[in-house]
C-alpha cells in the first residue's frame, strides 16, 4: 500500500464522474483530508488548489468512481471441496480468510460493497476493523446473516437464520439489527445452491415476507431478497421490498411492477454462466447443470427489466477480485450487463452507474461516494482506456484510491 498525502492534486487524466454522461478531457482532481475538494477542467481545479499542493501525475488515464459490488460473500462456501474447506474453517482462520478477500477486493478496484449472508458474523469484526484502519477493504454494508424458513435455501450454512412464522422471521430481523446489520436479506425461494429444492421452489409465505419486510422498515433498514419466480417476486414487491437478488424468471408484468414500485433487481448474471469457476471449487454436476440450464430465461429476465425502466445494480455473487475470463468476477458481470460484446443491454456510461452511483443511492451513502464530486470521499479507479465507450476497459485498470489513499499503482509497483 502506499500511503497518499493528506492533499494531493491529480492530473494528466481524462474524468468520469458518475454523473454527466461526458467524459471531462485534460482534468484534474483536488483531494484534501480523503474527500474531493473539486473537480474538472485542469485549468479550474490548480485555480482552487492552493500552491504547493502535492501533485500525481496520472498520465493520461481514465479516472472514475470505485466500483460498487452489491452481492458479495467473502466467506461464500458452495457445495463441493472449495466450499468443504471454508466450512471447516474455525473462526480465527475465517476471519484471516475473509480479511485477504477483502483486500484483494478492493485491489480490483472495488472501494464498497454490500454483503449479503456471511458466517458467523465474521462480517461485523471485519466492517469494524477496515474502518479503524486495521485491515484493508473496501467500505462494508452488511446485511449479517441471511433469514431462511427451515431447511430453506442455504440452511446448510452458518451464514443464514432458520426462522419460521411471522413473529420468528420478525424476531430473525430484530436479532440482525442487534448486531449491526445494515440491511436485511431473506431469502423468499429456492435457487441454483439448493440440492433438495428447484429455483422456482416458494420458501415464505405472505405473512412472513410481510413480518421482514415491516419490521427491517420500522428499524430504518432495507430489505433485500434471494428470488426467482415471478410469482413470489410481485407478491414481495407489492409488500414493499426493496431490491431482488437474480430475479431469474421475471415476466414483463412483474418486471413492470418493480419499476413502478422502486424495486432494484441485481441480476448476478455471472452465476448462470460460470462453469469454470464452478469447476475449479469441485461444484457437484447438479448444481452446474441447473445454473447453466436457468442462463437463457435468466438474460430474458434481466432483459425484461431493463425494457420496464428497473434500476439494475452491479452484483458478482462470485468474489469480486475472483480471477474469471481474462479479468475479475465483478468487472465481467458489468460486461454481461452492457451492451456491447457478449453483453446483454445497458449501454455503457449507464452500467457503470449501475457500478457506481446508484448502488451508492440505495444505500443511502450517495453523500458520500458513488461519484466524483465535492464532498464525496476520494473513491476513485484509474485505467488505459475509455470505459464510456466500452466498459472492458476496466480490464486495463491499474490505479486504485480509497479516501485519499492510494491502495494500488501498477506503474508504481505498489
């Protein structure tokens, strides 16, 4: 790592701040203690940087917002031998574990996240200590341990809550909040992990969505939902959820529903598609059939919602930083999500606001980071090449900054 002044002034580089749909030419940012001071023209930004302030040249590149990951595990344990190894792990070396994935997270260029079922509340120490500066990560929204009905998807794990009835699910919510959660996740049907259950399986009945839903809300707390079928999806939609994780067999009146509602759909398009990474973790060949064999109506889904006007955020459910086809498991679920290549429909300076500033606005954190603007934290990637016009160039990204501090520099050696 190494270490960034508490003022500096970046120049020689090309802006993408997250909200203008153009890229600023020839600009520069001033940072003063990790948050940006202002931004734009190189001209304007040495004009309101006092003299003398300390210079990175960052010659030539594209620079932009970190990037968002909203559905991560870093203590993710699928069926098969990887998984068996994290499982067997005590807490001290799942801590260890969970901390190297944090970092290398953030390495890829991912400065935030939102994870969404973790073991033990190892989550809560880690969010704790890369505040303190203990450890290195990127900034941490957890949702703790996920809420399933018995035997409900993901039960297996400790990174999930049996609860059963309404007044369980609520006592589920209520014990996650006790220990810090900032969101909470329930999972409403089955899924590609579960052998005994299909992906279409409902889990929950009304009462119960309706009791995680209400109570997280009265606790100022959104609602996130591991969710397939379409059916369960409106049911859970018109009770006031707040975002569905996959949502892979969406129809166009469901989709429609979550648009006019402000439902957020993170689609995970990796999982359906991934048989490599399945394979190098030993996932038995049930569980790799039946993600490969949900790919076609999972991309009909995803492409339903973005016809309806669904905000769509980036989520890799594979570690971020994971090594996949040539870059990492969050850069090419953002290329899935575009439009160019083998995409699937955004273009490409709305998926990276889908990686950056509105995951940003669903957490509530918008004041703070997603984009480059005064006041927010300095959050910020830098790569070779345009990602407005292509969003494979953060392939070639090779700088990374989080609150001032710069954390990764190819040219550097750090």
């Amino acid at each position: 790592m190494q270490a960034q002044s508490a003022d500096v002034l970046l120049h020689a580089c090309s802006l993408i701040d997250g909200v203008s749909d153009e890229v600023v030419p020839s600009a520069a940012v001033y940072i003063r203690d990790g948050r940006v001071v202002t931004c734009g023209p190189e001209a304007q930004v040495r004009a309101a940087a006092p003299a003398g302030t300390p210079e990175l040249d960052m010659g030539g590149a594209y620079v932009m917002p970190g990037l968002i990951n909203m559905h991560t595990h870093f203590s993710l344990s699928l069926p098969g031998d990887g998984g068996d190894e994290v499982r067997s792990m005590g807490p001290h070396a799942l801590a260890l574990y969970m901390a190297a994935g944090a970092a290398k997270t953030l390495h890829s260029g991912v400065t935030a996240v939102r994870c969404v079922a973790e073991r033990d509340h190892a989550d809560f120490a880690l969010r704790d200590a890369i505040g303190k500066g203990i450890a290195q990560g990127p900034r941490i929204y957890t949702a703790g341990r996920a809420l399933v009905c018995t035997g409900g998807h993901g039960h297996e794990g400790t990174d999930t809550l049996e609860c059963d009835g309404a007044d369980g699910f609520r006592r589920g919510v209520r014990r996650q909040v006790k220990v810090g959660a900032d969101l909470i996740k329930v999972m409403i049907s089955g899924g590609i992990a579960g052998q005994h259950e299909a992906i279409d399986t409902r889990q929950l009945t009304a009462d119960e969505i309706a009791a995680v839903i209400s109570t997280a809300h009265d606790w100022g707390r959104k609602v996130t939902a591991h969710a397939g079928p379409a059916g369960v999806i409106a049911e859970a939609v018109r009770l006031g959820l707040d975002c569905v994780e996959h949502g892979y067999e969406l129809t166009q009146e469901v989709a429609a529903l979550m648009a006019e509602r402000g439902t957020r759909l993170v689609p995970t398009l990796v999982v359906t598609r991934c048989g490599d990474f399945f394979d190098s973790l030993g996932v038995p060949k049930w569980m790799q059939q039946r993600s490969l064999d949900a790919g076609p109506r999972h991309v009909e889904s995803y492409r339903l919602a973005l016809a309806a006007g669904v905000e769509v955020m980036l989520g890799s459910d594979m570690p971020p930083f994971w090594p996949f086809e040539g870059t990492t498991a969050a850069v090419r679920e953002l290329e899935h999500m575009a439009a160019f290549g083998t995409g699937y429909g955004l273009e490409p300076m709305a998926a990276l606001r889908a990686a950056t500033a509105v995951p940003a606005r669903w957490l509530g954190a918008d004041a703070d980071f997603g984009t480059v603007q005064a006041g927010r934290y300095a959050d910020l990637i830098a790569m070779d090449e345009d990602p407005s016009h292509d969003v494979s160039a953060l392939r070639t990204l090779r700088w990374v900054m989080k609150g001032g501090t710069v954390v990764r520099d190819d040219r550097r050696g750090s």
